[in-house]
C-alpha cells in the first residue's frame, strides 16, 4: 500500500488530478512521467503505485512505493515533458542552445515567431510557451509526416492554438508579414536570407542554427557583405554538468560539447 508522508495542506491548485501528468521521481536515473488515470498502475523496477493513490495528493509529496522505496510525485515541467515524452525522429535544439536562442530573439508574451525547420517540435514548444497568451508561431516545414508529429507533440502541453505548420517550402515566400523573430534550422539559410528579410519587421532579430563552420563561413559571408543586415554575432554553448555527491561535488566525465552554431543578426532599412 502507497502511504503518504505529507501533513501540510495546500490550494487545490495543488493538487493532483484525474489526467495530470505528474513526474514520479525515484533518483537521478528514474524519473518518469505519466498522466494519471483511474484505473491505472505505474510499474518499475522499485516497485509500484495505482494512480488512484496519487489523486488529491499535492505535487511534492512524498510517497512509498509497494518495494517500500521512497520516491516524490512532482509537476514535470515543460523542459520534463519535451525531453521525456515528445517523438524525436529528428536532431533537435539541445536545451543549453534553445535558453540562448530565446534570449537573441527577445522572445515574449504577444510575439509572432517564424521557424523554419520545425522537424519535431522541440524548439516549437519552448517558443510557444513564451509567446502565449496573445502570441502566434508559425512554422515553415516542407515533410507533412514531421509537421504533424510536432503538432501531436506540442499538444501533449496544450500549446497548439499558438502554434500554425505549415507544410511549405519556405524559399517560395512567407505568407505572414511584420514578425517579431526568427529561428531558422535548415542546413542552406542563405538562400532564403531575402524570404526573411520581407517577413520581418525593421530592426527584429534573426537566429540560424547550424551543425558546421562551413555552413556558418557561407552565411557569415553573405550577411556581412548585404546592406539589409546587422550585428551579426557568432556564439557556441557548452554544458559542464557536476556530479552532486555529499563532499565530492566534482565535474562529470562526460560533457555535451559542440552541438550547433548561433548565428544572429538583425534586420535593417536598406534606405
């Protein structure tokens, strides 16, 4: 039998409910996401709890599983459900990349967004949640089989209605006009560098993501020798993550290195 070791109350808000996702977090190696149903039972190898068990708990509480193993039902965040549960046939936007590339673009509430190259959705969902309530995205992507993957993954975070695919190639033009951003993850962005340039508003800012400094020297090249662009910054992110252990806080062996290339630059007047 689940027992339950919290006391303290809290506002409904809290509260788990029936079609909640929650994060079951066991340690740093089992940690699983769910959608709770009656009806239900999660097993691992540590044991077992019915989702019965888990409605009306508050996220954060500590629970025993049937092995007698302590674990704590959590509310996942968007960072959880993406990595956890979205499709990824595709490479995507690792999350060290994705914080960068939403602060180059000024992402916000109310922004319209263009992506082109939306593959699984990834960078997609993130975009979206911080344009929402009154924003838009609207993604360019020329294979229908990845669009409506995205779409199938973004909407397991409820983010769809701020989100429009596309299924276009975006060298023959953007139907939207006057956007805010742009992200742009094709492996030949300069071919579209006009495309952009009259979907965009005066002074807003563009981000290309790319694999290899080839592609980045061939697009480097074009912008810096065009009248229409400005400021543009090359960037790379490294991740160190540390091992967390009672007086042996220490880097871990293995780091996530090159991943990509953050080439940004701005629109502007060509007078």
């Amino acid at each position: 039998m689940v027992k339950s070791d919290t006391s303290t109350d809290a506002s409904n808000i809290y509260m788990i409910k029936e079609d909640d996702y929650v994060l079951l977090y066991i340690d740093e190696k089992r940690k699983h996401i769910f959608r709770v149903r009656a009806g239900y039972r999660f097993s691992g190898d540590k044991g077992f709890v019915d989702h019965e068990k888990l409605l009306g708990v508050a996220y954060g509480t500590k629970i025993t599983l049937s092995s007698g193993v302590k674990a704590y039902v959590l509310n996942p965040t968007t960072e959880d459900m993406v990595f956890k549960l979205f499709k990824r046939p595709t490479q995507v936007i690792y999350p060290k990349d994705i914080g960068r590339i939403i602060l180059k673009l000024d992402i916000g509430p109310g922004k319209r967004i263009l992506e082109a190259g939306v593959g699984s959705g990834v960078s997609t969902a993130f975009l979206a949640k911080y344009v929402a309530p009154e924003g838009k995205i609207y993604g360019y992507e020329i294979r229908e089989d990845f669009a409506e993957m995205a779409m199938r993954n973004i909407s397991l975070l409820g983010l769809e209605k701020y989100v429009e695919i596309k299924i276009k190639d975006i060298s023959e033009g953007v139907d939207e006009k006057d956007l805010d951003a742009a992200l742009i993850d094709l492996p030949d962005p300069w071919r579209i560098l006009d495309v952009l340039y009259n979907a965009l508003r005066p002074g807003a800012p563009v981000v290309f993501f790319l694999p290899t400094m080839n592609q980045v020297i061939k697009l480097f090249d074009e912008l810096s020798s065009s009248t229409k662009w400005i400021a543009v910054e090359i960037e790379e992110i490294l991740e160190r993550i540390y091992e967390t252990k009672k007086n042996a806080i220490r880097p871990r062996v293995r780091m996530i290195g090159h991943t990509g290339y953050i080439v940004s630059t701005r629109k502007i007047l060509n007078m």
